[in-house]
C-alpha cells in the first residue's frame, strides 16, 4: 500500500498540475499564479516547520546532526540552483511582474530544453522525497505531498506559458511538460525500494525535504512577494500565505489528534 500511495501522490503532483496548467487561459493563469504564490509559500514553510521537522527531531538522532543536515541541505539546493539544476521559474509575461512584450519567448529561447532537463531533475527530487515522506509515516506523506503539489502548480504553469510563446503547439508543450512530470513518479519508486532498506535515515531525509521547503520558500518564493503593492493586493497576498500556514497547522492538528 505504501508503494500505491508513493505512486498516486507523485502522478498527482507530477501530472495533474501540468494539466490544470493546461486547461486555463492565460490571464487566467497570471491571476492563479500570483495567489498560488504566495499560498505555496504559506504551506512549504507551514510544512517544514510545523510539521517535518518537528517528525524528524522526535527521533532519536542528536539535534546536532540534524541541524548539521538542515544547514547542508540549504547549502545543496543553493549549489543546483547556482547550476540550473534545480529551478524554481515562476515568472511570465502574464505574472503581474510586468515583464516585456516577448519576455517568454526569450526565456524558452534560451534556455527551453533546459528548463525541461531542471525541472524533470527537480520532479525527480520531488518524488525521492515524497517517497521519504510515505515511509515514515502516510500522515506525513500526505502534508509533504499537499506542500509539493501546492509549489507545482505556479512552477508549471510558469513552463507551460514559456514553452507556448516559444512557438510550441498547446499539445506538445502538455506532452513535454507532462514526460518532465512523470520523473516525480520514477523518482519516487526508486526512493521506495532504495530509501525502505535504510530506515534509519529517515530522519535525515526529512530533514533534507524540510531544507528543500524552506529553500524555495525564502529563496524564490518570498523575493517575488517583496514588492510594492496597493493596500488591496497586500491585504490579498497576506490573506493567502496565512490560508497557507493555516490550513497545515490545521492539518497537522487534526492528525495529532
């Protein structure tokens, strides 16, 4: 059953998010973007430090170590950003960020097939630790899948608009995005049968999500929300970080209890 549950939550967070990308228009999409944003930041960082990390230090390893892995993790994910290993795009043209006219179709010109590469490589990371997640405990699993699902979204969207105003077909930037998702589900069957033999490490691996959380959360996440907006957008952007933090805590509660 565990394996079913790996396998369900990586296909949903690898996949139904390309589609839900898919099926909406642009504007549409822009608006999604900038609430999703900030809701997302709301749950990773509600996710790591309300939950994960709490799970991870209720174990028996020495608060020395996993803080040592916290501190290596961040380190970790800051290298593979710094080698567009590891991409956290959520910028268009219909974002609210004000890009120029053909912003879209510089990027993918770019560096489109890069994009592709870094975010399979980062699905595949997803996956690994969703697998991590599950064989702790299910409970845990479902709050660190509902976190990446929730920071997906943006991201795909984000690469979906990109490879359109590249000139790509609707349906063969769907085809691409949705290969590039499927890595979540190759990462997480691996992490099933490399990561169960070695179940002490969990906590580590926990640990290691927990970074990857917070590290989108303050390095990508955040920088996007620190700009000057009218009264209305800013009540907006709070309102939806805390729905973020909230709806964790509440879930986090209610498993307790």
């Amino acid at each position: 059953m565990t394996l079913i549950y790996i396998v369900t939550a990586t296909f949903v967070g690898g996949v139904v998010s390309v589609v839900l990308a898919a099926a909406l228009s642009a504007p549409l999409l822009g608006l999604l973007v900038r609430h999703l944003v900030s809701f997302s930041t709301g749950v990773l960082l509600g996710t790591a430090l309300l939950h994960v990390l709490p799970e991870a230090f209720e174990s028996a390893k020495t608060p020395q170590s996993l803080f040592l892995t916290l501190l290596g993790g961040l380190l970790f994910f800051f290298f593979l950003e710094k080698t567009e290993l590891y991409r956290h795009g959520h910028h268009h043209e219909h974002d609210d960020h004000h890009h120029h006219h053909g912003f879209d179709a510089e990027q993918a010109g770019r560096g489109g097939w890069s994009v592709l590469v870094g975010d399979s490589i980062h699905n595949f990371c997803d996956g690994v630790l969703i697998a991590a997640a599950f064989l702790t405990d299910p409970q845990l699993g479902f709050v660190t899948s509902l976190a990446i699902i929730a920071h997906e979204i943006p991201q795909e969207v984000g690469d979906y608009i990109v490879l359109i105003n590249a000139g790509l077909s609707r349906m063969r930037a769907l085809v691409y995005n949705m290969i590039s998702g499927m890595a979540a589900v190759v990462g997480g069957v691996l992490g099933y049968f490399l990561i169960e033999p070695w179940q002490d490490f969990l906590p580590y691996m926990m640990v290691v999500a927990a970074s990857s959380f917070i590290y989108v959360a303050v390095a990508d996440l955040i920088p996007q929300l620190q700009k000057r907006l009218n009264r209305r957008d800013t009540v907006l952007q709070i309102f939806w970080l805390a729905a973020g933090l909230v709806m964790i805590g509440l879930i986090v509660h209610t498993l307790h209890e």
